[in-house]
C-alpha cells in the first residue's frame, strides 16, 4: 500500500475533479527518497502555492503498540499530521483541511508521528507551505500491509473538497 495507495489516491481525486469548481491549479507528482535524502521532493521546484503529500500514516492499533507512540487507527478516516520527527507541518493549511473535513462530514484523525518523514520537508525548507495527509496503513513496509477502502475514499473525498473549495 505505500505509494502504490497514495497514486490510485491521488489519480482519483484527479480523475473526479470538477474543473470547472476547482480552486487551485492542481498538479500530481510522485517522488522518491522521501525517508532519506527528500532528493525527489526536492527537484520539485518553488512555484507551488502551497503543498499536500500524502503517505501511509502507520496505524498502531495492534496488541503491543501504544496509542501515544503510534496514535493512527484504520477505519478513524484520513489523519491530518501536526508533527512528525523532523517537522511541524503549516498550521493554518492543516487546519483548512479540517475545516473542509468537518463541513463535509469527512471522519478524520489528528496526529503527531514520533518516527516519520515526508516530502513536506522539502517543501517547507523551500517556503511553500505544506500539509500531509495519511491514510491509515497496518504493518507498513511489510508484505502484508493493510488498509482499510472507507479510509482510501475518505481521503479522496477529503482531498477533493479541499481543493473545490478555495479554503487556504
């Protein structure tokens, strides 16, 4: 599911777009070396308004994992991530994805990553401001990571509205 569910994601909100309501020129782009180097987010460039990665938000609801180290559950919706171990993502783009969420009643998790990276840190070093959105994902990078279809549509759902709705 990592990557591979963030591009199927990412083509339908494309896909469902209603051009004629959308808020923001909208370009998709997939990278490499985000847990490293961030060299792909990295050649992305400068001229973007703001940004919204998107990765698997690893869910610890297993026997054994505590909720304050991995607090993302399958099946709680899309996770909006304040913090991860490098980065505060942009408060006030986070916060419009949960406004949006909320008005149209889209379930989301708010949540804070102890042991995370992603290509928002590209994009916040290079002043863009950046949000990342999760979908929860159990047993990541392992064979059988796995997901939950009503939090990959509540992620699409929740990412279209956004961008139909001009809210940062």
């Amino acid at each position: 599911m990592n990557d591979r569910a963030a591009v199927a994601i990412a083509l339908e909100v494309a896909r469902r777009a209603d051009r004629a309501r959308l808020q923001y020129d909208l370009w998709i782009a997939t990278t490499i070396q985000e847990e490293g180097a961030l060299a792909g987010a990295d050649a992305l460039g400068r001229d973007y308004d703001l940004g919204i990665s998107l990765d698997v938000g690893p869910a610890g609801d297993v026997p054994g994992i505590s909720p304050d180290e991995v607090p993302c559950v399958l099946g709680g919706g899309p996770a909006l991530v304040h913090k991860d171990s490098g980065i505060r993502y942009h408060k006030g783009l986070t916060y419009a994805l949960a406004h949006v969420a909320e008005a149209a009643h889209i379930p989301i998790q708010h949540v804070a990553f102890q042991s995370f990276a992603s290509d928002s840190a590209a994009l916040l070093k290079n002043g863009i401001p950046a949000a990342l959105v999760c979908y929860p994902t159990r047993y990541t990078h392992s064979p059988i990571e796995t997901v939950r279809e009503q939090d990959l549509d509540a992620t699409v759902r929740l990412l279209g509205a956004f961008f139909d709705s001009g809210a940062f």
